[in-house]
C-alpha cells in the first residue's frame, strides 16, 4: 500500500554566508530561497520536488508566485530556527499522513526522483526517518522523510522549538543513503557551482540551435510609433486599411469622362487630380479628365484619349475600331477600408511604409528596433594609438555595426572590456538603454575568459551553449534575467562575423516576432573540395548558376570576405548536389 506522504517546505532562511552576494548592502539582506538557480526561485525548485505529496506546507515570509493549494505559515518567533519552522509546519498539518517530506529551499538541483529516492528507502525499512547523503558525504538533515508520528513526538517533547538544532531531534533510528545532485548553496561559490551546472553544456546542430533561439527568447513588447520613424521594426499587428483605395471613382487615364451613350457634347472645363468642384455630367455631355481625377458627378465611364474621335460639329464619339472599355477605377478596386494589407510579422521595409501611407495609415503597433550594444573584449585589444608587444587592433568595432545592421540589429555603441570578472558583470548589467549585448571573444572557456562564468553568476538563461560549426562552434547565445539578450561572438574577426550572420538573424526573429522565412539556399560547383567531417561557414563567390567556396580559409582577418557576395554554410560530408545556405554579405 502506497504510503500518505505530506511535505514540509522550509523557506525562511537568510544567507550569513552569501557575502557580497547579488550586490547587496548586507548579506543579511540576502533572501537565499529567493535567488534563482536556471531561472527559478530555489523555494519554486522545492516546491516542485514535492508537488506529488498530498499537502505541501511552505514555512517562512509569504512569497507571491506559489501554487494556491501550498499552504502558507511562519514560525514563531520569526527566524527561530528549522526546529521551529517544521512545528509551525506541522501545525498546518492534520495527523493522517504515514510520512511527512522535508525539504529545505536551497538546494537548486533538487527535484522529484532525489525525493521519491527517500520516500521508497522508508517503505522497505523499519526506521524512522531517512535523511540524503549529498557527494561530499555530507548528511542533509533537512532534507529527509519523517514517519509523521515520530517527528509530532520529537517535538511535543521540547519545551520550546525557538534555537533547537536539528541534531537534537533526529532518531536513533535513522537511516542514511546517498542521493545525487542535493548539494546545498550556502555561499556564493555554491551557487555558481550550481547556476554553472544548470547550464547547457550540449552542442547543437545549427537547425536545432537557430530553432532554439527563435522558440526561447521572450519577444519585445509592442509599441506604437509614427510611420515615419518605423525603419528596422517589425509589425506586431496586422496593417489594416484606413480608407478605400481609390478612395472615390477616379481615372486611370488621360481621356473624357462621359454620361450615357453617344455621341457626347464636349463642355469647356477639365477635371485635374486633386480638383473636387466640376459640375454634373447631364446625358450626353463630356469633360476632358486627367489621369487620377475624381470622376465628375454624373459620369458613366471614362473613355481614354486615343479611343476618342471628334465630328465635323465638335461632338465626341468613340472611334469604331476601338474596343467598348471603361478606364474608371472604382471605389475599393484595391481595397476596402479594414481590408489586411499586410500580416503581423512582416518587418517594415520602403515598400510596407508606402503602401501604410496609399491606406492612410500613419501610426505602426511594431516590437524593435532591436538595439545592441558591441562589447569587444580583451586585455590585447586596442582602438588607437601604437601597439605594444602582444597587443592588438581593434578591426572589428568599426565595422561589426554594418554587418549587424544586415540582420535588423541597431547598434547603439561600442566599448572595449578588460578580461576582468568585474567588467564583464557591469557591461552585462547595464543594459536598460539596449535589448542585445553582442560579446566579442571570452566565449571559449580558457583562462581569461569571462563571459561563461558571469553569465552563469547572473544566473543567465543558457539557450545555445556551443554550436557544431566551424567556424564559430564556442558561440553563446544566453538571455539575462532582465530579458536583455547576449550573443557571444568568438574573437577572431572572420569567426565574429560568419557567427553573427549565422546566428543574429534568428536573434531578430525571436525579439520581434518577425516572421521566419525560408532560407536561401544554393549549389556549389566545387563541393568535393570543401567538404569537411564538420559542418563549415565559407566565404563564396557567384559562379554561373553555383557558388564557388573558398579552399582555403584564414579567421584572423576579413581578407577573404574582400571581393565575394556571400557566406555558404556547408552541411558535413556535402555531396556535389546537396544545397547550402547563403548568407548574403552586405551591399552584395
């Protein structure tokens, strides 16, 4: 018989130990089950271990965000203790379950197997409790399962609860096993460990990780903004149009508006585009008419100028070889006001603005511009000036912003970033005035590499760890808890530059809803000689119906994108007619 299992969530603790952790004035400030583990609160990752038992207590300050059948309680006094938090918890609970769960909320890798791992070692055992054994030996007494009448009776037996440490009311009948991945984040080198281990470490393919990029990253919220200011947005809504099109019955060509049949009496006056004053046509009468102009009242049809033929006595007639035509263009021939001109998704070019200015419509809902910040980083790099020995030029700030402007990205600005861990967690947090922080270098995980360990230390969302191409396999794709975007470019400008064309596009997709499209795809008329055990990125130049890639290629510069139209991303192993992606280059 499958034992009554209730859960005890403890979730008061403070972090004494989180020194200068998060930033904060006191550790003592520190609201430890609050700090996020992958995303999510440590106190949401224990109540989910336990979402399985009949009733979850959760003791500690009230937190918004948790489920509404986990029932709420503090202990008395306030910050008494875990002693004091499991009898406020057991308060909570009636005294009809076989096995009450504990479960302290700091422990970020925990989930329902380390729990049910306890709950099956009490089922074949006569003890009384059973407590986790974490990998470095260690025995978590906070996290463990209780008989529920031999953890009411520890307790009943203290005069008070306040300041009790737990070793004082464990059972001399307990036992003790090892469970995986239940460390315990007591100082800020704990919950690095963890955030790092919550990161993907995969490889993806390239479909799998541009998949991945444009299903995971939160989409900019919509605003509206003048049409005019509307370059590198995308339409969150439909564009609809706010008036018919024609707006009235106009002329498509030079000619006569006429009434009722011939032959017409020409009158004097002419109906211009943009006139509105010319009086009725009566039956039988004419008026010169320019292409565009509003038909006069009155008028039946417009016969155009070379259709027309005129009697000895002024009177127009249609000539007879001309074929009977009417070149009227009525009301709503084009559209109708409401009518869907263009979809949610489609990003505003020349085209789109036009056509919003035909419908009379003057104000956008769009998501973007995306705006990005270009972080170039390394003790080595230098801007101006002479270079030491060891140092380098910066030859990427200067034209990285045009190879993003490609894929939709506005750059904002660009700064050169020590390898130090402290510049790279400022230049990751400040980012109110951007949406994307493209990094250049520090993605391969070496010595002086930063950008994997601060993004792990924000507790970043890890969305594209590594990427199997070259090159351009260490890039990162992460997203920051404040829903800023990092792309992580490797160093050698080559590298920086095929990543990003790979890689920003879907970024851009994700942050504005744009619509995906297909890719544009292509042949390579020397395939044999590029073909490669790893998926490739290659320089190309147009080749009658092919492309031709580069044999030979060199990252440490852009020499080889001197002269050719485009990138090719080359599949592994590529056969003569398995086609390629192209990734056309700028101005090309």
């Amino acid at each position: 018989m499958t034992p009554l299992c209730d859960a005890i969530v403890l979730a008061g603790g403070r972090g004494s130990r989180m020194a200068d952790l998060e930033q904060v004035a006191s550790a003592q400030a520190i609201d430890k089950p609050a700090l996020t583990v992958g995303g999510r609160r440590m106190v949401d990752i224990a109540v989910d271990a336990v979402s399985s038992c009949r009733r979850t207590v959760l003791v500690g300050p009230t937190r918004t965000g948790i489920p509404e059948h986990v029932v709420q309680t503090r202990e008395s006094p306030a910050g008494g203790g875990p002693v004091a938090a499991l009898a406020a918890g057991l308060r909570s609970l009636d005294d009809t379950a076989d096995l009450v769960v504990v479960v302290a909320a700091d422990i970020p890798l925990l989930d329902w197997s380390a729990v049910q791992a306890l709950i099956e070692s009490m089922a074949h055992s006569a003890v009384s409790a059973v407590f986790a054994r974490d990998s470095a030996g260690r025995t978590q007494f906070l996290l463990g399962v209780w008989q529920q009448r031999t953890l009411r009776s520890a307790l009943a037996q203290l005069d008070t609860a306040d300041g009790v440490p737990m070793r004082r009311i464990v059972p001399a009948d307990h036992t003790v096993i090892a469970v995986p991945d239940i460390e315990d984040c007591d100082t800020p080198a704990d919950l690095l460990a963890a955030r790092l281990a919550a990161q993907s470490a995969e490889t993806l393919e390239v479909t799998d990780a541009l998949h991945r990029i444009r299903s995971r990253i939160v989409p900019l919220p919509v605003h509206r903004i003048a049409l005019r200011d509307s370059a590198n947005t995308v339409l969150a809504e439909p564009l609809l149009a706010g008036t018919a099109l024609p707006a009235v019955d106009i002329s498509a060509m030079d000619g006569y508006a006429v009434c009722g049949t011939e032959p017409w009496t020409l009158r004097n006056d002419v109906a211009y585009a943009g006139s509105s004053d010319i009086a009725v046509l009566d039956e039988g009468t004419a008026v010169r008419i320019a292409t565009g102009a509003a038909l006069p009242p009155g008028a039946t049809s417009v016969v155009r100028d070379e259709h027309m033929t005129f009697d000895a006595d002024g009177s127009a007639r249609r000539m007879p070889t001309a074929r009977p035509s009417d070149d009227t263009r009525r009301r709503g021939e084009d559209w109708l006001p409401g009518t869907e001109l263009v979809a949610a998704g489609t990003a505003i070019d020349a085209a789109v603005r036009s056509l919003a200015a035909s419908a009379e419509v003057f104000h956008v809902a769009v998501r973007g511009p995306v705006r990005g910040r270009i972080v170039i980083s390394g003790n080595e790099i230098r801007a101006a000036g002479p270079l030491a020995p060891g140092e380098t030029r910066d030859v990427l700030g200067s034209v990285l912003p045009e190879y993003l402007a490609q894929c939709g990205i506005d750059t904002i600005d660009v700064t050169l970033l020590d390898d130090t861990a402290m510049g790279f967690r400022d230049a990751l947090t400040r980012t109110q005035d951007v949406d994307l922080v493209v990094v250049v270098g520090a993605t391969g995980g070496g010595a002086a590499d930063q950008l994997r360990s601060t993004l792990a230390a924000l507790d970043a969302e890890s969305i594209v760890g590594r990427m199997r191409v070259r090159p351009g396999g260490s890039q990162i794709t992460a997203a920051l808890p404040d829903g800023t975007t990092v792309l992580g470019l490797p160093g050698n400008p080559l590298a920086a530059v095929s990543t990003a064309l790979l890689t920003a596009p879907a970024i851009v997709d994700a942050l504005t809803g744009r619509t995906v499209r297909p890719p544009r795809m292509g042949l390579l008329s020397n395939a044999a000689e590029v073909s490669s055990p790893t998926p490739r990125i290659v320089p190309v130049v147009a080749d009658g119906t092919r492309w031709r890639a580069d044999t030979q290629v060199r990252t440490a510069h852009l020499a080889h994108l001197v002269g050719r139209d485009a990138l090719a991303v080359i599949p592994a192993e590529i056969s003569a007619d398995e086609p390629v992606t192209i990734l056309p280059l700028p101005h090309r």
